[in-house]
C-alpha cells in the first residue's frame, strides 16, 4: 500500500497522474461469478489485451470523502452507517477520510485502523459551504495516481448534503452576456448547473476510478433537481453510480448499497491499442454470467478525434 510520505506528496500536488507506459484503461466490473474466466476485450470493435485483473478478494483502497453542512440527523445518520460498513472491510482493505468544504482536506491518511477511521467520520465538521463541484477533479485525479502507482483496486465514495444554492460559486443567478441578446441564462439558471456537470462528467472520463455519491438530502425544487441529475452524470462517467436518498430511511441503506458495490468490484486493466480515438468504448467477453461495467471512455490530451 502507498506510504504516508508518496501519499501526502500526492495530495498536496493535486496527484496529476503520470501515464503508464503501456496505454490502458481500468474497468470495474461487476459479476454474479466467482471467476473471470476467458476474458476478452475489445477498443472500438479491435482485438485489446487484457493486462491484469484483480479480484474483490485484492487489495482495496476507498477514498472516503464527506461534504456535509446542514441537517444534523441526516448526517449522524451517514456517519453512523459509514463507520458500521468501514467495520465490515477486511483487512487488506484501506480507507482514507477527506473532506470538501474550503477544498479538499486530508482528514486520515489511507489506513487499515478501523477505529482512527470511525474517529475521523465521526468528529468530521459540519459547517461550512457545499464544496463537491470543486473537489471532484482533484479528488478523481488523486484516486487515479494512486490506483496506478499501486495497482490496488480504488474507488471514491462522497458522503454529501450538498444544495446548489450553497455553494460559493453562485449557480442560482448566472450573469447574463450582454453582447448576446440571445443569453436567456437569468431565465434557465438550471442550464448553468447542467453545462458545470457536463464538463465536469466529461473531464471524470478521463480517469478510471469509480465514484459512489449518496446524496443524503434530497431537494425537490428545479435547481437541485438539475445539480442531482448532474451528480447521476458524474458518477456513471466513472462506472460508479449516485443514489438519492429522500427520506432518513434511505440514509443507511443507501451507504450500505455503495460500499456493497465497491467491495465487489473486479478491476480490469485492457491495453488501448495505438491510434485509438480520443472518444472510445471498451467491450468486454467471459464464460458465465453478465458483466456490469462501464464501456465509454476519453483519452486525456492524446489521440485523434
């Protein structure tokens, strides 16, 4: 596992992640099988050669990230159900606690103690401004420096109550372009929020590491319903996936769903033959069973359109 010096190197430099020297990508993949057996790829319909795989028996390494600032009940209720399912890891399991309000802070280097997990979840502050928009790409850039310096299987799980009104970008009154008598900005304020998750979801895409979002309070009125569906698009460009909970009920099952998902998850690493185009899909063939995976990928600053 990465030590506390190369991982606090990472964080502090925004971890741009060098790449590897043989071009491929990661997949998390999910399967009712036991094995993989005979795995296949493909890159745009072309044979590919799957590098490795790793099993959910592997090393794992789960970026915890908290973006909570309202309601106390609902966010004692996430911390509670992280803290029972952190318990539930093995111990080749490890967990770093980060947090995103004023951008993205190290709470707990990556760790196999159980108890300094559940104490940095629990005493983490509540306060402050809803910070996940900001803290994605560094967030996302951090897990895949990592993921391809140690080869262990990653994946980002973001705790947040997030409100699009609370964030210190103000996203509910975009200023209108006065050189454009077209700009209807003022009057469809959610297309600003849908144009920031939409740039954000393509820039995820560049990178490998799933993101698990439990959004612990949901809001029903037209902004937040645009900045949820964003949080939807964000994390299904990374093969993860983002669940709203609407009422306290949901709080715990829902935490409980995501860490399921991350501690089952296969990784596998297929070689991107030369020449692909920036934009590309990945198709994966076994024996037995359907495979649940992400198959849309981007190339970050290389290959043709």
């Amino acid at each position: 596992m990465i030590s506390r010096r190369e991982w606090l190197a990472m964080a502090a430099v925004g971890a741009a992640p060098n790449p590897p020297a043989i071009p491929q990508r990661r997949l998390a993949v999910w399967t009712a099988s036991e094995k993989l057996g005979g795995l296949t790829a493909t890159v745009d319909g072309k044979a590919a050669k799957v590098l490795r795989t790793k099993s959910p028996n592997d090393d794992l390494l789960v970026l915890l990230v908290l973006d909570v600032t309202g309601d106390l009940t609902l966010v004692d209720a996430a911390r509670q159900a992280a803290v029972a399912e952190v318990e539930k890891l093995p111990g080749s399991n490890w967990v770093g606690v980060l947090r995103a309000q004023d951008g993205l802070r190290v709470m707990l280097d990556p760790t196999a103690d159980r108890a300094a997990t559940s104490n940095a979840v629990l005493q983490a502050p509540v306060s402050g401004r809803a910070g996940l928009l900001e803290c994605v790409e560094p967030a996302a850039r951090l897990a895949n420096s990592i993921m391809r310096k140690t080869q262990v299987r990653a994946a980002i799980l973001y705790l947040t109550d997030s409100d699009i009104s609370n964030y210190r970008e103000d996203y509910t009154n975009p200023v209108i372009n006065m050189s454009d008598s077209r700009d209807l900005s003022r009057r469809m304020a959610d297309d600003l929020v849908r144009d920031k998750t939409s740039k954000l979801a393509a820039m995820l895409a560049e990178t490998d590491v799933p993101a698990f979002i439990v959004q612990i309070s949901f809001l029903r009125d037209r902004l937040n319903e645009a900045y949820q569906t964003g949080l939807k698009q964000m994390a299904e460009a990374t093969g993860g996936m983002a669940l709203l909970c609407r009422n306290l009920g949901d709080v715990a099952t829902s935490v409980s769903q995501a860490f399921e998902k991350i501690r089952t998850m296969w990784a596998v690493d297929v070689q991107i033959p030369a020449g692909t185009a920036k934009n590309f899909t990945v198709q994966l063939g076994s024996g037995p069973g359907d495979l649940q995976y992400r198959s849309r990928f981007i190339q970050a600053g290389r290959g043709k359109e």
